[in-house]
C-alpha cells in the first residue's frame, strides 16, 4: 500500500516539475516577444489622438483624413459629416 501511494507522490511531483518547466519556458517566451514588440512600438510609433473621442492611438492603427487623425473610420465619418 505504501508502495502504491509512493509511486503516486513521485507521479505527482514528476508532473508539477513538468508543469512548472512548461509555464516558465511560455512566461520567458511572453516576455522575449512583449519586450521586443514594446520596444519597436516606442521606437517607431508615434500615439496620435482621435479628434472624434479623444482615444490615443498608434499612427499606423489611426485613420488619418484632412490633416486630422481618428481611431477608426467610423469616428473619421461621424467628424467629417458633422463640421
Ligand atoms: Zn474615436
């Protein structure tokens, strides 16, 4: 019985450690990728403000129409139309 339950608790840490091993390798992979893309975004990207709600937005994510930037088309439409 001893025997059974030994055999169990080896099973059960063996498993943990695997476990473990697995979410610190993904978690270092995570950071590797948010450190690189965050590092591009601040080097490249400026954050313009949406005249319509006044969301900031990266440049290349923000609709830009008559010297005016927008967070999206819709916001773009409804300002255009309305002055
Ligand atoms: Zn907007």
């Amino acid at each position: 019985m001893s025997r059974i339950l030994f055999i169990l608790v080896l099973l059960l840490v063996g498993f943990l450690l695997l476990k473990s091993h697995q979410r610190k390798k993904h978690l270092q992979q995570q950071h590797k990728q948010q450190k690189s893309s965050s590092g591009r975004i601040l080097k490249n990207t400026r954050v313009l403000r949406c005249q319509h709600c006044g969301l900031h937005v990266p440049e290349d994510e923000a609709i830009s129409q008559g010297g005016k930037h927008f967070c999206s088309l819709e916001h773009a439409k409804q300002h255009l139309t309305k002055s």
